[in-house]
C-alpha cells in the first residue's frame, strides 16, 4: 500500500510482559498496532487495555499545550500560553526556591506511567537537571520496594527466573499475582508447561480469573504468606525431601531456618492462613516431591507490612528444595536485577549531598517542599492517603508543574501543565521485568500539538535558565549508547544500532537459564535464610484479627492499568462502576445485597462502590479493583482514600492491603 510504514517499538507501561509491538503507519498517520508476532514473549498479543493504545492518542481530552492555572487550586481551569511562557515562569519560580529555601525544597516526583529508561522512571535526563538544581532526591517505593529488599537479603538480587522456563515446571505455584490479567504472556509458557503434565495452584485471598484457571486455589489469608511458606517446608521435611547437597553447597544459616520450620507444623500454619491443613499438607507433599517447581510471586503479594519477609521467606523455599539446581525451577518475582544498563545518575553534579524524599509519603513529607514536580506519575489517584494529599496540593505557596498527556486529577491541582508526548511519538529503552528481553521503542508519528517529550523539555529547560553543563543536553540517541555502554556480559552483542533495527534482543545470559545453579550474588555467594524469628512478621490485619472486621485488598484491574486509561471512554464502559466483593457471611452480617451502594470507611476517608456478594473473598476480606480517577468515580474519591500512609517491614514498601474497613449503606449518588 503507498505509503505504509512500519514502526517497531515497545509498550511502555508498569507491566512485567513490556510487549514488542508494530505500529503501521500510513500517510503519516498511525493506523494500526499489533503484538510483534517475532518477539518469543509477546507473541503477536497485546493486552485488553494496549489495544485500544492508538486510540488513546487522539482521545478528546489529550493535553496539547502549555496552560496555566487561572482557577482555585483543584478547579482543573487554565489557560494556554506558549513554551516560552512556561519555561519562563517555571525559571522564575525554580530559582526563586532555590535562593530563598535551596534546592532540597523541589521534589522530582516521577512514577510509573512509563518504565523507559530515557522518558520514565528509569530516565536518566531528568536527574541530571534536577542534581545541577540541587533538588531533592526521589526514592519510587510505590511497586516492588518490599519484595525487591527481602529477595536482596535473601539472594542478593531481586532477578531469578526467566519465566519463559515455566514451560519446563512440574509444579507452578502462582502466589499472589493474577497472571491473567497483570502479565498474561506468561500464561502461554503455564500453558506448555501445563501440557507436559505441570500441576497448577494458584495461592491469593481473590478467586481470581487466574484461579479459576488453575488446578486448585487456596484462598489464603491476606498477609500470612510467610507462615504458609513454613508450612509447606515443615511437610518437606518431614519428608525428608531437602536438597542436603545443595543447602551444604550454596546456603548459610540452614540450621537456625530449619527450627524455625520445624515451629511451624501445618496445623498452626492452618490456624494462621485460614487454609484447611489438609490442603497444606497435600501442596507440601506436592513441593517435596516434584522437580522441578516454579513459583511466580508479583508484587501485590508484598504491599503489606510483613511484605518484605513474605518474599524473602517464599524465596527460600527453592533453596531448600534445591529447585535452583534446574532450569524450571525457582522463584519469579522481577527479572529487572539481570538487567545491566550502564545507568549513571550523575550524582557528581551535585554540589552537596541532598535528603531522600519517599513516594509514598507524599501527603506527610510535602511540607517543607515549595515546588512539586511530577512526571509519569498521577498521586493523587495512585499513592496512598489521598485526603491529606489533596490538602497538600492545594496549598498556595505549593507551585506545581505537572507534565500529563491528559486531565488527571493531579494536574487540577497544577499551577503550570506542560503537554507531553505518548510513546508512539518518542525513543526509548525499555528491558521488561517479566523477561529477558531489551526493546527499543522508535517513534512513528510527530507529537500532535505542542507535546515534548520528557528528555526534550529538561534540554529546553536547562538551556531556558542558563545551564552550562554538557550532559544535560546529551541527545536521545546518545543517552541510549551511554545505557548500552556497560561492559557487562549480558550487553555483549547488543548495540543501539542493532536495537533499531531488530527492535528487542534477548539479554546474553544462557538458555534455559539457572541463574543460582552454582551460587548467589551475595558476599559470601550463598542463600542467606532468614534468622530465628524473621521469617514471619504478620500484616497488621493478621496480626490484630478482629471478629467481624474487614481487610481490604485492592487488586489490579482488568480494564485499567494503575490509573492509565482511567478515562478512556470505552475501557470505562466495561469497568463499570466501582464494586467491592463482599462475601455472603459479611454481607448478611451488613444487611447487604448485590448492587447496593455502599461507603467503604475507616478512620482515613472513604470511597463509594457498589456491592457484590460474591464467594470469590473469604469471610473478612473485601476487594475493589484500583486504577480509578477519583474525580471519575462516585463521591470525587477511589479506593486509596482509605489506604494508610504506613510502611511495609522492608524498603518503606506500600501497605495498599493491609488495611481494616467498615461497609455502610450510602444513600446517596
């Protein structure tokens, strides 16, 4: 066809699959995007959610120009001025900041709309600029933090499996993680797996689509994963199914984690989780004796907080078995510790050090902070406590500059509301960390309007106030050859030039790959297992049980991912309005029934859903799916209204199901 094109590029989004993608491109115009059928993990498929992607771009309601605030904070009113404009009035108001209060008083808030490591939250640009200004520095706890510091304890790296030999498991335990629909492309290796006999259990308070698809579900009690751990364990070896050889090998501290099992027989465990001890004792019969075994764990099963020691424990579980040993065998949390970018911050740009300000404690440490500064990131439907986020926000002496693509809640709360491009309209460098896999993302149409990209307006910036320093001006091309610069061996053969044109390469480490056979990469290169009495902190839902109450968990949607496509009309459509899964026992106690609006409330705030009665969530466990713009939401709130601002046991983690609500009728809208 005259003048088709097509683009090879990446999905840029907080997913473990980051997709390969072909977007064809006629006249200039994107017409259609497919999964790239070459790439082993895509597949050809994308998500429910990426599919309507093209059409995202061109929604009503993209943000094409600069604007700035003519209305009361929180009135989403503003005005269009030019480029100019806004880097002069950011110029201003950033140098009067740091004249006035320094530069620890701006905070970089960037999140995780976009993983690339040029326009997201791996971007390297950015902190450039920010080190020359002496802002503060932004510690992005929202995802893995917990899970990522219990595996470093235990492993050394929060890398293990490559999840594409799930196909060569026998026993594939999915805990905690709803692979159908956060991560589906793993499903199609499950699925190879399942065929050469592979037994499947998936392990999660939710009867999820994924449970319905597995073998057995055991809904497990939200935050005693680590106690069903040493469950599973004590029946391994009472079996007397460890794996000597390798613990003596590869391991330290083996006999101290052994009593610790041994504290942990299956009745007490059953006690604990809620899960009958017959279905304990016949999954750990199950584990001592089926080699290889995969367990998939994501980063739902840690945003609690005994979070971290969850991970760290269910981490143990192959070194004891000594699943390790085989391709197949292990766990599968995040496999971005094999990536091995050459990623320099450039920390040497700054003049002193600077103070660390935390994600998830936006609404608490904001208080001495005089300009916000948020990119790839939505908090106000997003991070934890939004009550108190929203007052924050709506502080006069606050400035805020917000660089959105659409109308988030967050951006009515901008002063200045800087337009940025999509990712069909930028480079990038993408690595997923559900494979092993770098991709590069080539831009196949010209940003509509007036959009940037993010590395664009930090040069524009730099150069608006006068920064002399050379790398802030380094091109995109040449960010990503400094990326790929690293003389790691898992960048050996991978060159820019050979990205651009294959558009993804598999990372140089071996096939099938056993990344612990020999060893882990701590100092003393063995597994290190948990001492006597860490290798179970109990959420605080677990650990002060309450007759009747309510645990919330709110789990990944199928229709939204984070807040992204919040507001696409037609993924709205399908979501419907918010429920709350609430089972039969707690809906009686409540007077409840199906379709009736509720408050969902505790001391924090509250948000409205409507009710389903429904057997998917145990007695005491009430689910709403996240990803809601809360001014597109019932009652202007969604579900983090009601989520603390408290951290996990490790890495200052989220607490997004770890917390007591109570359910009242609302009679209202």
């Amino acid at each position: 066809m005259s003048g088709e094109l097509r683009v090879l590029g990446a999905c840029p989004l907080d997913c473990p699959d980051t997709c390969s993608w072909v977007v064809t491109v006629e006249d200039g115009q994107a017409v259609k995007m497919r999964g790239n059928p070459d790439h082993p993990y895509t597949r050809g498929a994308l998500c429910v959610k990426v599919n309507r992607y093209l059409e995202h771009t061109r929604s009503d309601d993209r943000i094409l120009y600069p604007m700035r605030r003519v209305g009361p904070k929180g009135s989403g009113r503003f005005e269009r001025i030019t480029w100019d404009e806004a880097l002069d009035e950011i110029s201003t108001r950033l140098r009067a900041i740091v004249d006035e209060h320094g530069g620890e008083a701006i905070w970089p808030y960037l999140g995780t709309g976009s993983l690339g490591y040029l326009q997201g939250c791996e971007g390297v640009a950015g902190r450039r600029f920010w080190n020359v200004l002496g802002a503060s520095k932004h510690w992005l706890n929202i995802c893995s933090a917990a899970g990522s510091s219990g595996l470093f304890r235990t492993q050394g790296t929060a890398g293990g499996m490559d999840p594409e030999n799930f196909a060569q498991a026998k026993l594939i335990l999915l805990w905690g993680t709803n692979t159908l629909t956060s991560g589906h492309h793993l499903w199609k290796f499950i699925q190879d797996g399942r065929a050469a006999g592979a037994y499947v259990v998936a392990i999660d308070p939710i009867r999820t689509r994924t449970a319905d698809q597995a073998d057995q579900h055991l809904a497990i009690r939200p935050g005693t994963d680590a106690a069903l751990a040493l469950g599973l364990l004590n029946v391994v070896l009472a079996e007397n199914a460890q794996d000597e050889e390798y613990l003596a090998a590869h391991t330290e501290g083996w006999e101290e984690f052994r009593e610790e099992i041994l504290n942990h027989p299956v009745e007490r465990v059953a006690e604990i989780t809620g899960i009958p001890a017959a279905d304990i004792h016949s999954l750990g019969m199950r584990l001592a004796h089926t080699r290889p075994t995969a367990i998939r764990a994501t980063m739902g099963i840690q945003r609690h907080e005994g979070g971290g020691t969850a991970m760290r424990t269910i981490a143990a579980i192959p070194g004891v078995t000594g699943d390790w040993r085989h391709p197949g065998g292990g766990v599968a949390y995040s496999t971005s510790g094999h990536v091995r970018l050459n990623i320099d911050m450039r920390d040497d740009l700054l003049a002193k050090p600077v103070r660390t300000l935390v994600m998830t404690k936006l609404a608490s440490q904001l208080d001495d902070v005089k300009c916000l500064w948020v990119y790839a990131a939505n908090p106000m439907a997003s991070t934890s406590d939004t009550n108190r986020i929203r007052r924050q926000l709506a502080r006069e002496d606050l400035f805020t500059v917000v660089m959105e693509q659409f109308p988030t809640d967050t951006v009515d709360y901008a002063d200045i509301v800087l337009p940025a491009t999509m990712q069909t309209e930028h480079a990038d460098l993408h690595a997923g960390y559900g494979h092993m896999y770098l991709l590069w993302n080539e831009p196949a149409v010209p940003p509509p309007g007036e959009c940037l990209s993010t590395t664009e307006t930090f040069r524009r910036l730099a150069a608006h106030m006068g920064m002399t320093e050379p790398s802030l001006f380094a091109s995109d091309l040449e960010l990503a050859e400094d990326l790929l610069s690293g003389d790691h061996p898992s960048l050996a053969g991978i060159t820019l030039d050979r990205l651009r044109k294959e558009g993804w390469v598999r990372m140089s480490y071996p096939e099938p790959f056993a990344p612990f056979a020999d060893g882990f990469p701590t100092p003393s290169g063995r597994m290190r297992f948990p001492r006597a009495g860490q290798a179970y902190v109990p959420s605080m839902t677990a650990r002060e049980a309450r007759p009747g109450a309510l645990t919330l968990i709110t789990p990944a949607s199928h229709t939204f991912l984070n807040s992204t496509f919040g507001n696409n009309p037609e993924l709205r459509r399908r979501a419907k309005d918010p429920v709350v899964l609430v089972n039969p026992a707690d809906a009686a106690a409540r007077g409840l029934e199906s379709g009736r609006r509720v408050r969902v409330h505790n001391a924090g705030g509250e948000f409205l859903a409507d009710v389903e009665v429904s057997d998917r969530v145990a007695p005491g466990v009430v689910a709403s799916p996240k990803g809601r713009w809360p001014k597109l939401s019932p009652g202007g709130a969604n579900a983090n209204a009601v989520v603390a601002e408290r951290d996990a046991d490790m890495g200052k983690g989220p607490v997004y199901h770890d917390n007591w609500v109570e359910l009242s009728p609302c009679d209202g809208p």
